[in-house]
C-alpha cells in the first residue's frame, strides 16, 4: 500500500544523516526535530525509514548512526534501535523504541509535538 500521512500545513520530509555535534547544536538552539537513531546492520531501522517516508510534515527529520559515537548514544539512552526521539524546541518530549507503523508515528508527532 502506497499512501502519504500529512501531518501540519507543509508537505515536508528530509531525513538528512547528522552527528553528534550537530544534533547538541540543535539541541542548544531549541529546535523542534525528530530524530531517529539506527545502525546499519539493523533490518527494522530500514523498515522504519520507509515508514517515516510516508509521512509529509514541517517538523525536520534527522538520523543519526548510534554506532558513529557510542558515547552520545549512551547519554541519550539508546538501548535498542531503532529509536525516534521527539524534540520539542530542544526538549525531549517522547521516545519511541522498535518499529511502528506510519499511522503511530504520525499520531505521536501531533501528540508529542504539534500540542
């Protein structure tokens, strides 16, 4: 089934890959972003990203490798992946862990974010 989740006014969706240093830049400026950590080897990170890619939004989409600096994954508490972090201006307003449907995902960003 190929469908489009549209969640806010834009239709907007880039899943640009970042680092650690650039998401604490993020953090610093307060932004509002979703982050979603993966590794490579992980089979439902990859299903995961096709599910975030049937939802159109404002809010920014990032990835990030939890194995590019283990350290910085720690301190956010990633156990498992994948994981989606939800920022709101700089704050950690919900964590998602393991794979869920775009429908979820779309629904947590309205309750997590858009509220």
């Amino acid at each position: 089934m190929n469908y489009e989740i549209i969640v806010g006014g834009k239709i907007f969706n880039n899943m640009e890959k970042i680092n650690s240093i650039q998401i604490k830049e993020k953090l610093d400026k307060n932004e509002t972003f979703l982050l979603k950590m993966f590794a490579v080897w992980c089979l439902p990170c990859r299903q995961l990203t096709e599910e975030l890619n049937k939802i159109r939004t404002d809010i920014p989409i990032y990835e990030f490798d939890v194995e590019s600096d283990i350290d910085f994954s720690k301190k956010l508490g990633v156990r498992n992946v994948p994981v989606l972090k939800f920022y709101k201006e700089g704050v950690d307003t919900h964590t998602m862990v393991g794979l869920k449907p775009a429908q979820t995902v779309s629904s947590l960003i309205l309750e997590y974010i858009e509220n």
